[in-house]
C-alpha cells in the first residue's frame, strides 16, 4: 500500500480547518418588536407560576398547578380530576390545532417571533456575543 505525504502539494484534504462562524448583530423596527414579542413569552413562561387565582377557603391559590399529591390539575378557573382527563386532552388537542393553523397561515411569525427554539437562541446567542464579541470586531 502506498504511503501519502501530507507535505505533498498535490495532497488536498477532505476537509478544511475549522472556521468559526459569527453571525452579524441585527438592528431595526421589526428585531425592537421581535424582542418584545419574546420578552413576553418568556415573562409568561417564568412568572405564571406566581400568579394567583382565588378558589376558595382550603384550596391551593396558584392560577396553574399541577398538584400531584392530591391528583388535581389547576388551570385557572378549571380544576381537573384524573377521571376529567378528557377535558386536558381536548386543551392540548385545541393547543395542537391552535399550532397548525398558526403555522398555515402565519409561519414565518411562529417561527420566527415566538417559537421557543427561537427565542432561546436569540438569548443564546446574545449570551454568545456578550463574551466573546461581535463579528464586526473580529
């Protein structure tokens, strides 16, 4: 078997050398609106457990609770019993429905505004520019 010289010039690689990819910071009216958007979901998605809703003398006041202890699901006005499952199932089916229909007819929206992947890699890659620098300054 013939042996290869890397120092060869007619040897070529398969693959290059690394290069790192730096994505270029984007500014204007609908990245203003798009970091509201997701400053929004992501208030809901951390402060909704601290939102109280009241129920009554003996019952938890937490607006969203799964309470597994006792087999009760909370949502809001809505208390679920494990043998009122159905009622859980019809809210993730309408929450399906609800992501479909979303994603016919506004797609580019959902993707790109308030889809949790996007969200967090926005904050990612903000996270990302903080430490090791925009592009731009090499």
């Amino acid at each position: 078997m013939p042996s290869v010289d890397i120092h060869d010039p007619l040897f070529e690689p398969f693959v290059e050398p690394e290069h790192r990819i730096y994505p270029k910071k984007v500014d204007g009216h609908f990245r203003r609106i798009k970091w509201g958007i997701q400053l929004l979901t992501l208030a809901i998605y951390y402060f909704l457990p601290f939102v109280r809703w009241d129920r009554g003398p003996g019952a938890p006041s937490q607006a969203v609770l799964l309470d597994l202890p006792h087999r009760r699901f909370y949502f809001f006005f809505i208390e679920i019993w494990p043998q009122e499952f159905y009622y859980a199932t019809g809210l993730l089916i309408l929450a399906a429905l609800t992501l479909f229909l979303m994603n016919a007819l506004a797609g580019r929206i959902w993707c790109g505004y308030m889809c949790p992947q996007t969200v967090w890699t926005d904050f990612f890659m903000t996270t990302e520019r903080w430490i090791e620098g925009d592009r731009a300054n090499g």
